[in-house]
C-alpha cells in the first residue's frame, strides 16, 4: 500500500472541504494517508483532527530536528544557500524561509518510521517549503497544488519549489501558462492541469436541453469572490 503525507498550511480547513474530498478519494483507492497542518486550529476552523499538527513545536522534536539538519546538511545546502545569497527577497522573507526550513525538519522528524513513500502539499506558501524540506531531508519526492494567489501574487521561492517538485498539480490552463511564461526552465510536463469541478449527472444534461427552444443562448451563473485573481 502505498503511504502519502498530505500538508496544508491549515487542514483540513471548513472552508476547503474539497481538500478533505481529495483525501476521502485517495484512500478508497487504497492509498494510506497521513494528514498534517502547519498551524494549530482554533475551535471551528477545521472539520476535523490531522493526524500531525507542526506548531506549536515540540521541545524534544525541535532538538531532534536541528539534529538531522545538521546530519543531512547536504541535502538541504543548495536551499539554503538560495535563501541567503541568492533571489530578490527582502530579509524577513530570507528568516522566514530559514525558520520554515527548521520546520520541515521538524515535520521529516514527525514523518519518520510512519513508511512515508510521497509527500504532498497543499498550496504553494509556507507549507511548501516545509514539505519541500522535509522531503529532502527523508530522501522522498514531493508534490504541490497551486491555486490563485499562491501562483499568481505570493510566490515566494516558488522557482526552488517548481524546480524540486515531482508533480505540481494547479487548477487552470491559465496557471499552467502563468508558470510557462515565468519560469521557463521548468519542465511543464510535470506540471498538470486539475481542474475545481461538480459532477453533472448524465441524466441531467437531455433535460437541459430540452427545456431550451433553439433561439435561445445557453446561460450559464458561475458563482465567485470578487478577488483579482
């Protein structure tokens, strides 16, 4: 069977039930998951209980991570050495991409002895580097979703997450352009369009139409946040 680490900044959040979907689908197809947050949820803000929660961090997993940092530092140097040398960052970004790096320790610490094969991550922020991270650090592939804002305005070392992903899943043909156009060195082969849909019945569709004269346009209502991206 195979064992898949599914990490999300927040998970599994109310507001992302499809996120919870997605796990539901990969474990009736067999696939063991284990699913982990960033953040510690405050009371109604998730639909249920990760199986890892990363912060805050513990004591003991926090020296214990240092620890395979420093024994697996070739692993993680050339990340590192994008952090403080090279980029366009400013250095609170550079210190949080530092910190997260000592999270994803801390999460590869977590993960270990559970048979982990894969790791998966959910949006391209924080919880991407941490993912990334710790599955440099376990010797493991790795892959992310991109949805709007994490692509499109907060893509914060994303060139070094696109570079080390085995997979990159985003929700658009126009995502799939955006990274083409602005990184170019990436191989777009690995980089899938998994489009946000519903199900329409089969059944449902002759009914549709038939309820239409020929003179009419098909109207469609897509439902939305006002947001710019």
């Amino acid at each position: 069977m195979l064992s898949v680490a599914y990490l999300a900044n927040l998970f599994p959040a109310a507001v992302e039930p499809y996120v919870m979907e997605e796990i539901e689908e990969l474990r009736r197809l067999g696939i063991r998951v284990i699913t982990g947050t960033v953040a510690g949820a405050r009371e109604g803000e998730i639909l249920g209980n990760p199986d890892v929660v990363l912060q805050p961090v513990d004591g003991l997993v926090l020296a214990r991570a240092i620890w395979l940092c420093l024994r697996r530092w070739n692993r993680i140097r050339d990340m590192v050495a994008r952090v403080l040398f090279h980029g366009h960052e400013g250095p609170i970004r550079r210190v949080k991409a530092l910190l997260h790096t000592v999270l994803g320790a801390c999460y590869a610490v977590r993960l270990e002895g559970l048979g982990i094969e894969h790791i998966h991550v959910h949006h391209g922020f924080s919880g991407s580097w941490i993912a990334m991270s710790a599955a440099r650090l376990l010797d493991l592939d790795f892959s992310m979703t991109l949805h709007g804002s994490d692509l499109l305005l907060h893509r914060a070392y994303l060139d070094v997450k696109l570079r080390n992903c085995a997979l990159c899943l985003t929700v658009s043909e126009y995502n799939r352009r955006f990274i083409a156009t602005h990184y170019p060195e990436i191989e777009l082969t690995k980089v899938v369009v998994a489009r946000l849909g519903v199900n329409v019945p089969e059944t449902g569709i002759p009914k549709l139409v038939a309820r239409r004269s020929n003179a009419e346009p098909f109207r469609l209502l897509a439902v939305g946040r006002l947001h710019a991206v």
